[in-house]
C-alpha cells in the first residue's frame, strides 16, 4: 500500500507543473492575440462564426515586418512583435479583405 502511495505522489508531482504554468507572454494590446498552441509560425486563419480570420503567429526572437495582402486595397505593413500573435482581419473577396500576408524585414 505505501508502494502505491509514492507512485501516486510521483504521478502528481511530475504533472502539476504542467498544471500550474502560466504563460510566458501576455498580449500587450487589443490587437495582439494569442490563439491555437497549435497553430503554426506566421500566416494562418482560423474559422469563425462570421467566416474567417486571419492572423500571423512570430515564432522569432525579433519583430518581424509584414506586409499584408488586402483585395482591391493598397498593401499594409505592420510590426509583429517577438513572440507575439497579431489578428490581421477576415480572410476574403471583399475590398479590404486579407488575401495573405509575408515577412518583408524586421522591426
């Protein structure tokens, strides 16, 4: 019985670590989001209930410049920070719509 007692405690010390983290970095602004652990580095979209979104995920130690693909509106540049996820906007047709984004430098 004591046997199955230190491996119980064992089993609960290896995993409340995994329990009790928090995260490393917390979004600093209403435009930097944190999304699917999954989700993989820079552009990605995820669905919703309004259609789809789209965002870029920098897995850097340094900010990467982007620049956005919008339809039928001029490109836009922005500055994800290291680490850090930003909500670039729905994905579509539409004038302003996101078509895809790419790394043109850093920032």
């Amino acid at each position: 019985m004591k046997r199955i007692g230190l491996l119980l405690a064992a089993a609960i010390s290896i995993s409340s670590p995994v329990l009790l983290l928090e995260p490393l970095v917390s979004a600093q602004d209403l435009d930097v989001q944190f999304h699917s652990v999954g989700a993989s580095c820079g552009y990605y979209t995820e669905p919703t209930q309004g259609g789809t979104y789209a965002y870029w995920k920098n897995c850097t130690g340094q900010g990467q410049q982007i620049n956005i693909d919008l339809a039928e509106w001029p490109d836009e540049h922005r500055c994800v920070g290291a680490g850090q996820t930003a909500g670039l906007g729905s994905v579509g047709t539409l004038p302003g719509d996101v078509r895809n984004a790419t790394v043109i430098g850093t920032c």
